[in-house]
C-alpha cells in the first residue's frame, strides 16, 4: 500500500495534480516562502556511506556560508540513497525526476550510479553535478545528449589513472604491473587508463582481472595474477573488494613483496577497519589537499566543529565548491518578479557550463561543455602504521606530479 501511495503521489507530481514550485514549459516557478529545491543523490548506507556522508557534509557547510537561501529563497536540501550501484542510482534518480519542485540534483557519488541515473534525470530537465563520479564516459563527447545536463568537480579519471601509473614506473622504476577491478564504470575506467599509460611509458601489464562487487574470495584472482610475477598491483576499487585483495595477496605465493596500489574509492578510514595491518605500505591515489591554501584550513576548522570529527573521505571540499557554482548559475539567470523566482532550466544548465574562473576550495573552478569543471590536483600516498593506528588515511603526499 505505502508503495502504490508513493507511485500515486510520484504521478499526481508530474501531472501538475499536487500543488508546489510551478513549471510552465521549461521554467520553473518558486513562490514567496517556497525553497529553491537541490536533491543530492549520494550513497548514505552500506560499507562506501563514508564517501556519501562526507560529500553530503560539504553541501552542508556551503548552504550554511551562504546563510541558508539563495535570491530571497530558503535552500532545500533532499537527499536519496544510491546505494553505489546502477539499481540504487536509477531508483534515487527517479524518485528525483518525479519531483518538479526539484531544480538540480547534486550527486551522485558512484559513476555507476550516474550511467543510468543522470539520462533519467536529464529527460526532466534536471541537470547533475557530481562531487566524486570520476568515470572518463561521463564527460566523453560519444556519450552523447543524454549526459549534455551532466558536470562535476572532482577529477576525470584520465588524469587520476595517467598519475598512478606514471608514479609506478618513473616514482618506483617497476616495469611490470597488473590490475583487478570490480566491474563498475569507475574501477574498470581507472584500471584500464593505468594500463594503457603504464604501457605507453614502457612498462607491461602481465593482466587485468576482473571480480564482481560483493565478493570475498579474491584467491583465485590473485594466485593468477601471481603467475606473471607483477612488480606492483593496481586495484581502484572500493573499499570491501579492496580491503579482500589487500588481506588476501598477503597470503599468495609470489604476492608477498608485490606493492599495492588503489585510488579515491577506497580512501577511507572505513578501508583500515576493513583491510587492518595489511595495509600498511600500500600506495593511494587521492586529492591532494596538502596542496590548497588557507580558505581549506578555514572549512576544515567549521567542519570540525560541526561534526565533532575531520572529513573521512576525499569530496568533502570538492561539494562545498559545487554548491557555489549552483549559487552563481542561479543568481545569473534567475528572474525576480516580486516575491516569485523564475528559473529557465536550460538557460541555467547553459550558465553551470559556462562557469569560468571561480575561486573554490579545490582551486579555480572552470567548466567545459561537457561538464569537467576541477582544478585537479592528486597526489599519491602510503599508508603507515601511525596511520593505522590512528585510523586516519594520510593527509601527507608521499609523492605528487606537480
């Protein structure tokens, strides 16, 4: 019954039959005391929540600088679980679409979430900003008009896959690396772009293997990729299946002294907890927040004393700069008729695109036509045992490109 009343209710929306923020053709119509409505779509529960808790926390922050309303309008935080996965961003997507109150989604926080998620949300006229999804496709030209509503302001995988492998042969002079990943547009993306660097630069992938999410005997995997004696292991997953690699190679004949290397969807202190002192000496490629100026001293000190803890996952600072740039696209096109906001949507997914030369926390923010806005700057670090110890991932590069 609760969910036919949801279907009913998700109709009556698209239909005009439940009164809210009015949309005639493509603009949007917010009354006196009604909120300018941003639904974030980022992964709140299961072992990844880290990444999506974080990232909801850097939203928080922004709305909080900006005194909690935009042209006279209080701001709207919603938020759906996308559970990192392609079930969870179609069903978070389409409760969304079903919103007309709604005028951007803020996430979501796992490309494979995004792949179906973001055409769902696009074919309503709402556009996406991603703090985290760094899947290479999403800002590919091929990937075509249902991803012309998409951006982000985290890093392109292209860059993040380039600097690992380029760290594993120049850094560390290994000629020979192999790479699992998990089947998810973010992993294999990363997986492949080290590869195909890696190789470029003179080195030899002795394999690339594949596992699924959800598993935990990664042996079988392993012991092959033991056979062509790799000097070094990349695995850009998230934090279960890595955590089950990084303990699990240990015990592999052949694997005891092959280095380990993951990326930003692991990078978490839930990743200690799960993969222990087997993780210690390990390699992360990650945002380099080392490299940011005085305004990220600033944010970490508020988001401390808000949440009585330090940002656990990489897309904190990454969210609080997208926020702004949704500030900026609506005070540009947004039309004030007494006390009445009007929003044209494509007008507005026009001015998120042409975004040039914000100042954000992650650097200067300037979006492209297919929606890659970062400033990127990663760098690459190793676990210690204070580390561990601390459960705390390394706010010090161990190495960076720059």
């Amino acid at each position: 019954m609760k969910h036919l009343l949801k279907v009913l209710v998700a109709v009556c929306f698209l239909f005009g039959l439940i009164a809210g923020p009015a949309s005639a053709g493509n603009v949007l119509t917010i009354k006196k005391g009604e909120p300018v409505h941003l639904a974030a779509w980022f992964v709140t529960t299961g072992p990844n929540s880290s990444l999506g808790i974080d990232t909801f926390r850097g939203l928080e922050i922004a709305v909080e600088e900006m005194g909690g309303s935009i042209k006279g309008h209080p701001i709207k935080l919603s938020s759906q679980d996308e559970g990192c996965g392609p079930e969870g961003g179609q069903t978070a997507a389409s409760k969304i679409a079903s919103d007309p109150t709604v005028l951007m989604a803020i996430g979501s926080s796992c490309s494979s979430a995004a792949k179906p998620g973001v055409p769902i949300l696009w074919k309503m006229g709402i556009p996406s900003i991603s703090a985290s999804n760094t899947a290479p496709f999403l800002t590919d030209p091929a990937s075509g008009p249902d991803f012309s509503g998409y951006l982000r302001t985290c890093h392109n995988d292209n860059i993040q896959g380039a600097i690992a492998a380029e760290f594993a042969f120049k850094k560390l002079a290994f000629k020979k690396a192999a790479a699992i990943h998990d089947g998810s547009v973010y992993a294999q993306s990363l997986a492949q772009v080290f590869a195909d660097t890696f190789k470029k630069l003179g080195g030899t992938i002795t394999s690339i293997e594949a596992v699924s999410p959800g598993d935990t005997d990664m042996r079988p995997v392993l012991t092959k990729i033991a056979s062509g004696t790799p000097e070094m292991i990349y695995m850009p997953m998230f934090i279960p299946e890595t955590a089950h690699c990084v303990k699990q190679a240990k015990q592999v004949a052949g694997l005891e002294k092959t280095a380990l290397m993951s990326a930003d969807g692991s990078f978490s202190p839930d990743f200690l907890a799960a993969a222990g002192s087997a993780a210690v000496g390990m390699y992360h490629s990650s945002p380099d927040f080392s490299a940011l100026d005085a305004s990220y001293t600033a944010f970490l000190e508020k988001f401390k004393k808000k949440y009585g803890t330090a940002p656990e996952a990489p897309f904190h600072a990454h969210a609080y700069d997208a926020m702004f740039l949704i500030k900026g696209a609506i005070e540009k096109v947004a039309v004030v008729k007494g006390d009445t906001l009007e929003i044209d949507r494509d007008a507005f997914n026009k001015a998120l695109h042409e975004t040039k030369g914000m100042k954000g926390l992650t650097g200067t923010i300037t979006c492209n036509q297919y929606g890659d806005c970062a400033d990127p700057k990663i760098a690459v670090y190793q676990l210690t045992e204070a580390d561990l110890k601390a459960n705390k991932m390394s706010t010090v590069p161990f190495w960076k490109q720059y």
